[in-house]
C-alpha cells in the first residue's frame, strides 16, 4: 500500500477562541475568514504595518469558536506576541502553549482510502476539511493524496501506526516544497514582503477583502508596482549545508542576489526555495558563495508571471 505519515515536529498550532475569532483575523491577516466554514480551511498570512511577513498558516476550525492557525513551530510564540498586540479589545484569546492537538501529515496515492478507513470520511478538493470529535483532516494537494490530520491527545494513534508505514517529516517538506508552498520561519519572519514569496500567486492573499494590518503596501505592490524579486524552486547539484537565510548568488556576476527561503534534505537530496531577483533564476544561482554549489532549478507548480 503507498501510504506514509509522520508527526510534523517543526509544525506547531496556535489556538485562537471565542465569539470574535474570525472577526479579528478578518482586520489583520491576508485570507478572507468570511469565506470559511467547517468544510473548509484557508492559507493567509499576517504582516507588519510596513508589509513584512511574520507567520504564514494554515486555518481551520477545530470547535464552533475554537480555530487553530498551523505553522512553524519556531515562530509560533512570536506569532501569538504579535497578534497580542491588537486582540486586547477582542472576545478572543490567543494560546501558544496548547499541546493536546498534534499536527500529523498523511499522503501517497491509497492515502485518501486509509484515511476513509480509519475516518469514516475523508475531504474531496483541496484544502477541504472533515471533522470528527477528536481529529481533523485537511487535503492540501489536487489529486488527494496529501493530507495533513490534526489529532487530539484522545485518539488512539496507534490505529493510524498500525495501517499505515513510517515516513519523514523531511518527505513531507520536500512535498509540499514542490507545490511552491513557502514557509516563514524564525531566520526569515519580517524579512519579506509577501510578493517576493508568491503568496500573491499561491492563494495567501485575497485582493478583495478590504483593510488588514499591512494591507496599503501590499496592495500598492500589487496593483502599481512590480517585486524585485521572486521565489523558485531548486536544489542542490552537491552535498552541502543549507539553512533559511543562506546568500545565493548570480551565476553570471558573482553578485549576491537573495537567499535560501527554505530548505530540506532527504536522504542526501536537498530541496530548497530560494528567494532571488528574476534574472538570477534565469541564469543561474550558486549558494553561500560566487563559487558555492550550484542551484539546480526546478519547475514550480504555477507559471511566476511576467512582471
């Protein structure tokens, strides 16, 4: 059976409850909470005033009024610290702490069927959800066969062991790395305007939705003016060591031109997104020197446009 999973330790959730929940992510984050329901879940993110991504997530309902965002484990307290700022008039509360829903990833071709298995149900389009007393399953892929499962301290996860074989957090990341999907993480929160992460062209952001904290410059970028630089998708021709934040640099000029967005090795194979200016993409990169490694480029799953 091509089925694997594995516990996402790098990925975290924070809890957001209470009556204005939707309401306030509604005034500070890019996605559109108004189109939400329990079916469904939402990529977005949250900016400062000046248009720097803090956290990229993931949302989706666990309880009427009891919402998680899914992301990085290493910027989730940041995260929380930063919407602390403005929830203080909100009916809502913030938890960074909570540990008794645990983030689970699910996928090859015959996941779905496990998943209806051990489920009873499973969702059908991407980025759909389905609900049970103690789990949540959200399809994140087109074809269905990329799910992650949020699972309360109260289920038996030894029947998901006992179905399903073993994989590596660091599979699951090279995944979704090859679906363009950036990631913030702590070497790289407040680093970038969402532009130069695609998220314009990856879902994150909803163009119609009104204000949100960052919203001027974000718009302002999007409907006059043209990013400087964009994220592909790469990896190493070599063996080598990669972190988010490393300097890549123009395989013609020798000039450092942007940097590693994210990164993850599998078995010797390291993937990575690489955040450079249009030209360096084209022609070439090379990492943590003029000389360094050279960045093998890879299609991404969406074309980056012509601007």
């Amino acid at each position: 059976m091509n089925c694997l999973h594995a516990r996402l330790e790098q990925e975290s959730l924070l809890h957001i409850t209470g009556p204005d929940t939707l309401k306030f992510l509604q005034g500070q984050t890019t996605c559109d909470t108004r189109t939400i329901d329990k079916s469904g879940s939402l990529l977005g993110i949250f900016c400062t005033p000046q248009g720097r991504v803090i956290c990229d997530f993931l949302l989706c309902e666990l309880e009427v009024d009891h919402f998680v965002l899914r992301m990085r484990r290493s910027i989730r307290a940041s995260a929380s610290a930063a919407f602390g700022k403005y929830i203080i008039f909100s009916k809502a509360e913030l938890d960074d702490t909570r540990e008794d829903w645990e983030p689970y990833a699910v996928w090859g071709s015959d996941a779905a069927t496990v998943l209806a298995t051990l489920f009873g149900d499973v969702p059908t389009e991407r980025f759909g959800a389905v609900h049970g007393d103690n789990f949540v399953i959200v399809q994140t892929d087109q074809r269905g066969e990329q799910f992650e499962c949020y699972l309360h301290e109260s289920y038996q996860h030894e029947q998901m062991g006992d179905m399903v074989q073993w994989g590596t957090e660091s599979q699951w990341q090279a995944l979704q790395m090859a679906n363009g999907i950036v990631r913030i993480e702590a070497a790289t929160k407040e680093e970038f305007v969402p532009q130069t992460l695609n998220y314009d062209l990856t879902g994150h952001i909803s163009f119609k939705k009104g204000c949100y904290t960052g919203q001027e410059v974000v718009a302002r970028l999007h409907y006059l003016g043209k990013p400087k630089r964009r994220t592909g998708l790469a990896q190493l021709s070599v063996a080598s060591d990669c972190t988010a934040g490393t300097a890549v640099y123009d395989a013609e000029s020798g000039r450092n031109i942007g940097s590693i967005v994210n990164c993850c090795d599998v078995e010797g194979d390291t993937t990575v997104l690489v955040a450079a200016t249009k030209d360096g993409l084209i022609n070439g990169l090379h990492l943590g020197a003029a000389d360094g490694p050279l960045l093998v480029s890879r299609e991404l799953p969406y074309p980056l446009g012509s601007d």
